[in-house]
C-alpha cells in the first residue's frame, strides 16, 4: 500500500480524500494558496506546503510547485481530487516521470475523454449512440450546412469544454454566424483553441450517469447509476443514486454500453460516463476520467467507499468483484453553494443534522475565501424509496442553519418541495424555466 | 451599462488592490484578472516600519549565495540574496530594495515553502 499521498486539490475534496487515507494508514500531504493558510485540509493533513498565491492558475494549477512539494515530502501518490489538474494529462504525465503514482487513467485516456469531439468520436466507434451532430468543424460553410440538416435549437460547444463549460445555443438561424464567431472567440481564451462543434438540443433530457472502476489491468466494473438532471445554467445542483425513472431493462443497456465504451481500453481508476436520456434513448453525452463531485450518493447506496476501493486497486491490493454493486435505497445530494460574497464572508454559523452525511470543507467560523469555486456542503440523505429520501431531504434541509454567507439554500428547500421533482418530472431546462418564469423561486 | 459608465467603472476598480473581481449588475457581467504582483519574485516585499522582509516566491529548496549573506552586510537593489532549487531549476532572488540584512531567516538546503520568509533588510540603512 501507498505510504504517503499528496493530495492536489482544496476544500471538502480533500478532506473527503484523507478520511480514506486514514482509514488504510496513509500519510497525507496538503498543499495550499496563501487565502486557504486557515482552512480545515491544511489543519487535518499530516503535512502541508504553500505553494503559491491565492489565484489557482499560480497554486492550484502550479504542477510544478505541487510536484516539488510532493517530492520535498517524498510521497509515493498523488491524488487530485476534480476540477483544477484532475484532468491535466500533462500533470499526470510529469508525475509519472517524477516516479509518483498518478491515481487516475493514463495520461491518452484523459486527453482522449477531455477532447470531446475525440471523445464522440470515440463513442460512435464503439457503437454507442451519440447525440446528433458534428465533429470538429472550422469551415463556416461547412458548420451552416450541418446546421441546416439538424434544425434549431441547436449548440456551439467547445470541444476542449465539457463539464457545462463552453456551450452556446443557437435558438434560429439567423444567429448562427454571429454566435459561432462569439464561441470561437470565447474558447480560444478559455481553452486555447478554436475547436468547436455543434450538436442537438435533446427534448426532455435528462442527465444520467455511471459510475465506473478499473483496476492496474483496465478491468472495468459498473458501480451504479446516477440522476443528475436538476441544473442550473449546466452546473448540477441536486444529484440521485440509483437513478429512480429508468427501468431495469434501461439501466441493464447503460452498463451494455459502459463496458462497450471501456472494455479493452486500459482504464484505470475512477469514471463517470455520462448520457442524456431522451424519448427512451441514452445518447453518451461526455466522460470524466475523475473522481466526481457527487460519488457520495453512489456510496451511500452501495456501502462502498470508492477513494478506498481505488487506492486499494492502485497498489494492487484488492481485486474488483465481476457484479455490479447491489445498492440499497436511494440516496439524494444537495450541493450547498455560496451565491455571492457579502463582507467578510465568514460562516458565523454553519450547521446540519447529525443523522445525515455532509461532506464540507468548513466548519462555523470560516472564512470562504471567494477565489474558488461556490460549494459549501454536499449534503446526502438515504432512505429506502425515492419519495421518502425526498421527505428526509426535506425534514435535513429545514435543519440546516447557515448564516454569514449567502447561499442557494432556500432555493434548495423550494425545489424539494415540489410535486414536479417529487415525481420526476424535470428535465436538464425544467429549473432554469423556472427560475425565469416563476418569480416565487428564490433565485 | 454605456461605455462611459463602464470606463468609469474600470477606473474606479484600477485604484483597487484584486487579482480577479467579477462583478454582475443585472444582465451586465464584467470578469477582470489582473497579474498578482505580490507574486512578482524580484518585488517580493512587504514592509515592517522600514524593515522589509524578502519571501519565497516559491516552494522549493533554499541556497546561500556562494559568500553567504551576513547580518549588518549591505545589499543593492536587484542583488542575488539567494536561490531556490525547484523542479531542478534554481531561481534567484532578488533584493527589493537596498539596504542592510537584518535577520536571515533560514539556511542553505532549507525546504522553503511559498511566501516563507527568507531575509530581513533595513531599507536605506
């Protein structure tokens, strides 16, 4: 077993991360901005570095200062958590040759899965479904005449984007030129490149996704489904495990075609391939080569502890079973944001219920820094059906106390609350509708 | 927003101390960065009365000059005071400003983190 990890990333992540680490007696390290000097990782790691200034792009993104930090600590791992270098394959790569274990797939299968067109591409070779549309395209004619042959709405996406990143949609033809102008512009500076490609509004989608482990062989093995079609702008606000309105036969045909993507490929460590579902279809919609954000509810239902299962894969000490996870009940996340900075931004009084779990990086008294990205607390209720893990989240939420900063609370309690969530009847747009429709949501 | 106002808006934040601000008035978004000079290794400074202290600008191993600094030693603006090994590389660092070591704060082979203290100057002494 791995000695020591260097975790490289902030926040709940990474205390999430060292709570597996404890448990198989490894040793962390944490490494930090100057704005994070006070935060609860840095406190609960057994060693920590600054490396760098408050700004990610000269900490968080630094491979070369974490790398240093890594091997001035002698640690045999790295992990990184998602977001910031999770999908680097540069970083993956230097930590290899720095002779530190990457805890993630290898460096091609990231950059194959972050090029999304390459991604589709990929998909479509291996006979899964993709949603309709084109891949890469820099000719404007050549984008107009595909836009022709797939109608409107349709979306601009960069290909080097993903994760709800780098999207515009293009509700008439009139504005294809001007917005595919905007979107070339926009992903250069965001991505640094002017690959772009269009694809389908799916009717009524919802997101579905599965999470997937591969051992050092690339042996791959399904560990349950997920539901996250309630979003904001493309960014998930309330996640399901298992996902409640797919059928069994349904969820059978996503691990058909998880392992038609994976089998054979060589991948290693955590996954999530998502699809969107619409009339009765899944489309492969992108993949993360990650531990994601939401793998809680997974394990809450299974009894898993995934991060465990992976390192234990990586240093080759356990072996993956052959059956997908038999889960019991459903397990429902709230993702807990900050929706802006007010003042000094400190968490006078940050409280949940005892009888929940809540992955956070904060306790009351805090400072958040503003810098980072808006997640407070991940809080995850299971109970044995759907509607009552509802009723429970509901019940959590009433309990929960946050003050000093602002946050989408409310707004999470007004979405539990209603009938059209409580019986499934959402899309990836339903929320945003709202929000814009509806002046009684708190937005 | 018309452009005046946004002009102003802009002026207004150009005598404000961010990295990066975000603001949103209704529809109107406006995202800036700007360059951290804090962490501009060669201006790495902050003053104490009129003691400044020189910090790491980055995690690393920390050299001595080949003399090594001494207490009460005179140093010039832009004057090597030291190295940090990085990643194999080494990266001097500067004197912010001139005067007279005070204190040195660590020693040759040190492992230095970000934003450590490395050397204390009297300015002008």
């Amino acid at each position: 077993m791995f000695k020591k990890i260097l975790i490289a990333n902030r926040g709940e992540i990474a205390c999430r991360i060292m709570a597996s680490c404890r448990q198989l007696n490894i040793r962390t390290v944490a490494v930090y901005s100057t704005a994070d000097r006070a935060a609860q990782f840095v406190q609960m790691a057994d060693e920590a570095y600054c490396i760098g200034p408050a700004a990610s792009s000269e900490s968080y993104l630094n491979r070369e200062g974490i790398l240093m930090a890594g091997i001035l600590a002698h640690v045999d791992a790295v992990h990184p958590g998602y977001g910031f270098l999770a999908e680097d394959a540069l970083f993956a790569q230097m930590c290899a040759q720095c002779g530190i274990t990457w805890l993630g797939p290898q460096p091609k299968l990231i950059s194959l899965m972050g090029d999304k067109a390459a991604a589709r591409k990929f998909a479509a070779s291996r006979g899964i479904a993709i949603i309709p549309g084109t891949y890469v395209l820099e000719d404007i004619e050549q984008l107009q005449q595909s836009a022709r042959k797939m109608g409107y709405p349709l979306l601009i996406k960069a290909s080097q984007g993903g994760g709800g990143k780098g999207i515009r949609i293009v509700n008439h033809p009139d504005e294809l030129e001007s917005q595919l102008m905007v979107a070339k512009r926009e992903t250069d500076s965001a991505f640094g490149s002017t690959a772009i490609y269009l694809e389908k509004v799916l009717k009524n989608a919802r997101h579905i996704e599965v999470q997937v482990i591969g051992d050092q062989d690339g042996r791959i093995l399904v560990l349950g489904d997920r539901d996250c079609t309630m979003q904001i702008r493309r960014q998930k606000v309330i996640e399901e495990s298992p996902a409640s309105f797919i059928t069994a036969a349904q969820r059978r045909e996503l691990v058909v075609a998880v392992h038609r993507l994976l089998d054979g490929v060589g991948y290693q460590g955590l996954g999530t391939v998502e699809f969107l579902f619409s009339e009765d279809r899944f489309y492969f919609l992108e993949m993360n080569t990650r531990l994601q954000v939401e793998h809680g509810v997974t394990e809450t239902t299974t009894g898993l502890d995934i991060v465990m299962l992976q390192l234990q894969l990586a240093s080759r000490e356990a072996r993956l079973g052959h059956q997908v996870p038999e889960g019991q009940g459903v397990a429902i996340e709230c993702r807990l944001n900050m929706t802006g900075a007010t003042g000094e931004n400190r968490l006078t009084k940050f409280e949940f219920p005892r009888d929940v779990r809540v992955d956070t990086g904060y306790a009351s008294g805090d400072q958040v820094p503003t810098y980072y990205d808006a997640l407070l607390a991940k809080i995850i209720v299971v109970a044995p059906t759907h509607r009552q893990a509802v009723e429970k989240m509901q019940a959590t939420l009433a309990q929960v106390e946050v003050t000093g900063v602002a946050t989408n609370l409310t707004l999470l309690r007004q979405i539990v609350a209603t009938n059209w969530y409580l019986n499934g009847k959402f899309s990836v747009q339903t929320l945003d509708e709202r929000l814009k429709n509806d002046k009684s949501f708190a937005n | 927003m018309n452009e005046q106002q946004l002009k102003q808006l802009i002026t207004d934040l150009a005598a404000l101390d961010f990295v990066h601000a975000k603001i949103k008035l209704d529809d109107f978004e406006l995202e800036l960065e700007r360059p951290d000079t804090t962490s501009q290794f060669t201006q790495q400074k902050q003053t104490r009365g009129d003691v400044i202290v020189v910090k790491s600008p980055m995690i690393g191993i920390f050299h001595v000059n080949e003399e090594p600094l001494q207490v009460g030693q005179r140093v010039e603006t832009g004057m090597t005071v030291g190295q940090i090994e990085s990643m194999k590389l080494f990266n001097e660092v500067t004197s912010p400003a001139s005067g007279v070591v005070e204190r040195v704060l660590c020693e040759d082979g040190q492992t230095v983190e970000y934003d450590q203290p490395l050397i204390e100057i009297r300015e002008g002494a």
